[in-house]
C-alpha cells in the first residue's frame, strides 16, 4: 500500500505532534517545508513544536512561508483547522551553530520530543512525528542516552515491548536484534524472540492498512545456513519460530537466504522482512531508498515517525534538504492515527 494521503474534513484529520529535531542541520527547513505541503496538509493537521525563531530562519531557507496558528498548552487541539505552532521559546537563532552537534541542540530537539509525546500520552494528538535527531548531540543533552524508543518510554513510563521498523512504499524491514555487537547475534536469537518480531510485525502492518500482511524472514547464516552446513541457527532457532508462528495465522516464510530476500519480498509481495541484525536489513533499504525511508516506532500506544536519514550537517542552510522521507513519514503516521480513531470508535 503506497503511502499516500486522503482528503478528510477538519474534524477527521487526526491531530500530529511534529517535534523539531537538531537545529544545526536540516529539521528546520524541513519541518517548515511540511507545514506548507498540501498532501500533509490534506491528510493531517499539524501542531510543530519548537522555537518560532529556528522555525522561521528553516521557512527562509526552505524558500516557503506556511501559515501557522499560534497554539499554546491548554488549547483544545481538537478545533484546529490549520497547521498551528506551539512556540517554547527555548533557542535563540545566534545559539545555534550550523553543522556541529552541540549540547543546545540537543537541549533543544529532547524539549520539543518530550513535549510531543506529552501530548499524545495525553490525549490531545493522535501521533507524533520529529524531524532528524543527532545522536551526538542528544548524548550532550542527556547522558546515557542510547534511542528514540528508550528516550521515549522513558518520557512516558512505558514497559511493553517497542521495535523500531524501516520502511519503503514497497516492502518494510523489521529485525530481531538490533544495536548490539555483530559477535552477540547468535546468542541473542531464540525462537521465543523471533515470533516476538514476528507478532509485533504483523499488527503494525495491520495498524498501517494492510489487513493480511506477508512477512519473509531472513537466515542467519550465509546460504540460510545451506541444511546446516555453515551453522545451525536457521534449523534449530529460526525454522521452528516460523512454523510457530504459522500456528498463530501468521502469514510467514522463509527463511531465506539474506543476500536474496528482499529481491524476493518486492518481487513476490511480502509487506515485510524480519531480518536477524541490524545492518542485515539497513543496507539493502538504504540502497533501495535512502531519500525516501521512513523509521517507525512500533509497538507503542500511538505512532512515533520520522525520516530515516540523519541531519545532513554537510547541506544545513542551502535550502536542498528533500522532503521525501519526512513527507512520508508524516503520512505514515497520519495513516496510521486514523485506523486508531476508527478502531477505537467501533
């Protein structure tokens, strides 16, 4: 299912939180950039939240003048019927320095993230959405920080179980394990942890709009193991959790050898690849479409989206930045608020 938008009336667009990531690279033009974007606009009613100043000097590099009610804590974010800001007043322009990541920019992108999601844990948004965050900078600002997904049970008290998931038009990527050391992977796989991946994957499929997902699942090992000639993993670990899983109603195959499977999921149409590591699924969706990856937090009560490219300190202030993924992502979530409203209301 393309991500694309729906024209709704006022009242039916659900209510997005767009946070303001890095200030020092590439969120300010685009976030304005998505204030002024009429298929954001058509599907989804935008609260940006940040510093109107950093706001306003992204709008002019961006070469775009997006039309903003001013929004303040209390409002009933229900009424709106345009793109509103929500002004913290917390970063002077002559603060920020372009291109370096720094503990005022890291400052600034945690304020207005915790904020969104403040929101949306309290009713008032339906999801929220922010633009690039720097690692760097966010581990001036909050020591021990590792990422969005720990930052953001953190700021809401959440204990369940949360996955971030890479996403394309054509096919998504979820994994078992994720930023841990490559020599930790083996050990780290269980059958219980992949049908874990597995159920997760499927209801935030279902939750995005498609109603019967298909999920390849990649090996382990070269070959996917080649009957376990280089290793045992795929027989002993991996096989087993998909036929497990099978038993539940997962739509499931595999596994499949991991230098193929994704040339298999576009063309055969699974909606979804579970792979076993990080960098198993990275590379090839940042081949398949570095500009237009989107990185979803699943598993959390309300959507969590974002582009999946980084700051891109090396272009900040020349008015390039593409907005594709971060379109995309707003979308995503947007599609994805609106099955939650309607799930809850039947």
């Amino acid at each position: 299912m393309a991500l694309s938008p729906s024209r709704h009336d006022a009242s039916e667009r659900p209510i997005i939180a767009l946070a303001m990531g890095d200030p020092a690279g590439i969120s300010a033009e685009l976030a304005a950039k998505l204030a002024a974007d009429d298929a954001v606009n058509h599907a989804a009613r935008l609260i940006i939240i940040g510093d109107r100043r950093i706001f306003d000097e992204g709008a002019r590099v961006a070469g775009v003048a997006p039309t903003l009610q001013a929004a303040h804590d209390g409002d009933a974010f229900s009424n709106l019927e345009s793109p509103a800001f929500l002004d913290l007043g917390h970063l002077a322009l002559e603060d920020v320095d372009q291109g370096k990541a720094t503990p005022a920019g890291g400052e600034f992108a945690s304020t207005n993230f915790r904020k969104a999601l403040a929101l949306a844990h309290g009713g008032q948004v339906d999801a929220v959405c922010f633009t690039p965050f720097n690692k760097k900078a966010m581990r001036y600002a909050n020591p021990g920080y590792d990422d969005e997904i720990r930052f953001v049970a953190d700021a809401i008290g959440f204990e369940g179980k949360a996955r971030e998931f890479n996403i394309l038009e054509s096919v998504w990527n979820a994994r078992v394990t994720s930023h841990i050391p490559l020599k930790d992977v083996a050990a780290a796989l269980t059958p219980e942890s992949i049908i874990d991946e597995l159920a997760l994957t499927h209801r935030c499929l279902q939750q995005a709009g498609h109603d019967h997902p298909r999920i390849a699942v990649a090996g382990l090992n070269p070959h996917a193991g080649d009957g376990g000639s280089f290793g045992m993993e795929e027989i002993e670990i991996i096989e087993p959790a998909i036929q497990r899983a099978r038993e539940q109603g997962m739509d499931v195959e595999g596994p499949f050898p991991a230098d193929t499977v994704f040339l298999r999921a576009v063309k055969e149409g699974f909606h979804a690849v579970l792979t076993m590591y990080h960098d198993q699924g990275q590379i090839a969706m940042k081949m398949m479409g570095f500009d237009s990856g989107v990185t979803m937090l699943g598993g959390l009560p309300f959507a969590v989206c974002t582009p999946a490219h980084g700051t891109a300190y090396d272009i900040a202030g020349r008015g390039i930045a593409d907005l594709g993924a971060s379109r995309q992502a707003l979308l995503l979530a947007a599609r994805m608020a609106s099955r939650a409203r309607q799930a809850a209301a039947d």
